[in-house]
C-alpha cells in the first residue's frame, strides 16, 4: 500500500529559519515562558475562584 505522493527524496533540504540566530531563538523561549507563566496565572486564579464559589 504506497499511498506517498513523494517518489524520490533527491534534492529534500531543511530549513531552519532562526538556526543562525541566537537572539531569536531567546527571545522566542521567553515568550514561551511568559505564556507559560500567564497561563498558570489564570488556571490557579479560576480555580481559587470556583473553589469559594462552591465553598458550603
């Protein structure tokens, strides 16, 4: 079952785009991070706030 539309690999190349660049490469980790950071802000706020919503 040879469902592959690619018949021969010569000429296939990868491209990195930031591999040269260091700085990006750092900056875009932080902006992970950040989010990363941003979106446990919000987990633990929503779950302090459902949890004395439903407080008895």
């Amino acid at each position: 079952m040879d469902t592959s539309p690619i018949d021969s690999w010569e000429g296939v190349a990868a491209c990195f785009t930031f591999a040269d660049s260091p700085g990006m490469i750092a900056f875009l980790c932080g902006l992970a991070f950040v989010a990363f950071l941003g979106f446990m802000y919000a987990i633990i706020k929503h779950e302090n706030d459902a949890f004395e919503n439903h407080r008895d």
